[in-house]
C-alpha cells in the first residue's frame, strides 16, 4: 500500500483527545442542559445505542489493572452502533490513556470477518499497522471476549467547535454470556439508581461556557469506567450507585 495513503488511513482511524467523566442525576443533567445548550447542537451521531464486547484475560487483568488508575492503560473490544447483522459494519478498536490523554485506533470490519479473525488472527485491513498493535496485545495479555455492555447515548457538540463533545450515556447495562453482538443489546442494569455518565471529550481546554456551567452546578469529574466498574461489580460483587 502506498506510504501516503496508509497515513490518511491512519488518521481516519486513530482520535486523541481528553475524555473526562462524570456522574449526574436526571435533575443534574437537565440543570446543565439548560446552561449550555445555546452553545451546543446535536452531533450527527446524536441518538443510538453503543454495543461492545471487551476483552480481557481469565484473571480480568486489564479490568483490574484500570480500577488502579494507573498513568497508562489499554483495553480492546469490538464496537457496534445498534444491534448489527453478520454483513453490518462494527469496529475493532483499541484504546489507551497515558497521563488523562486518550487515543482510539479502530478497525472498521465486517461482523462476520471478525468472527473468522478470532478463530484465524487472519483479517483484511487497509491498516496494518494497527492490526499489528491489536494482534500484539491480544497475544500479550492472552485475551478473549469477556464481556458483553450497552448503554443508551445521546450527543452533542459545540456550535463553534465540532471537536467539543458531550455525550450522555443512559441504561448502562451487561452480560457475561452471548458474547456476539448480534444476540442483541439486553443484560443486567448496572445502576440502581437513574444515573447518566456523562463524558466530555475535548482535544483543547473546556470552553468558557461549559467551565461556567459546571462551576456553577458545582459538578466534579468521576473517576469511571464502564468495563472496569462493571466487571469489579461482578467480582467483587461491590455496591453500585
């Protein structure tokens, strides 16, 4: 493959950005809302549901190793935008965060191409740079599909600054069987209570209208992730929020 078109590719596929988490109520997510929404619009991936499966070893390494909020981490799953058929598109990605920063690189793939792939390791790509990086840590950590989540997300983006998003993520739920993304986006809620994660993804600072905001709804960043959480629920069987 051409050099420069591999690095187009690789630019389509690969995001850096700041991603920061946070826990609100319904009541939290409207006070908000009502601040910033002259500011923001709805982004064209506005309202779907996201279905992953993750991978990890039998110890659950890589869900334990985030629960230490170590400076860098890495998890793979494969990613779907609704519930695919076999011939649908999904994406295999893997994602890392070193010192708060993150960075995705991602695979799109036919869904039945990435069943041949696990049985295989052979898969057709037009990166395989990041292939290779997927391949390596897979092998590394001796990982397989673990675990099956879903939750219901809207999003938006500022009207000056597409690369600014918020995104609220409802209905977080998961599975430990039907590890196949066509079976379906049903499993067992992880909240007691309606709480909404919201995430702000920024490649710059926050913009002064959303700082405002969160200052004056006194709302602080979380500590949060979903496979990470879920999968110390399931271990450790701790309580949830």
């Amino acid at each position: 493959m051409n050099v420069l078109v591999e690095r187009i590719n690789m630019a389509q596929q690969i995001f850096r950005r700041q991603e920061i988490k946070y826990l609100l109520t319904e009541k939290q997510v409207q006070d908000l809302m009502w601040q910033v929404s002259p500011y923001l619009k709805k982004d064209k991936y506005f309202k779907g549901t996201n279905c992953s499966v993750y991978f990890d070893n039998k110890n659950r390494y890589l869900a334990i190793h985030s629960m230490e909020k170590p400076v860098y981490k890495e998890k793979i799953r494969i990613r779907s935008y609704g519930v695919p058929k076999l011939s649908d598109t999904v994406f295999l990605e893997i994602k890392k965060k070193f010192n708060g920063v993150g960075s995705k690189r991602r695979i799109p793939v036919k869904l039945s191409d990435f069943y041949k792939y696990l049985k295989t390791g052979q898969l057709d790509s037009n990166s395989e740079v990041i292939k290779k990086e997927l391949d390596t840590c897979i092998e590394r950590y001796s990982l397989e599909p673990t675990m099956f989540l879903a939750y219901d997300r809207t999003s938006y983006c500022s009207k000056d600054d597409p690369t600014f998003r918020v995104t609220f993520d409802r209905n977080v739920r998961s599975r430990n069987n039907n590890l196949r993304l066509e079976k379906g986006d049903h499993g067992k809620k992880f909240f007691k209570k309606g709480i909404v994660v919201m995430e702000v993804k920024a490649l710059d600072a926050y913009p002064f209208f959303f700082v405002r905001a969160l200052s004056k709804l006194k709302i602080y960043p979380a500590s949060f992730s979903k496979y990470g959480r879920v999968t110390e629920k399931v271990i450790y069987n701790h309580n949830v929020y």
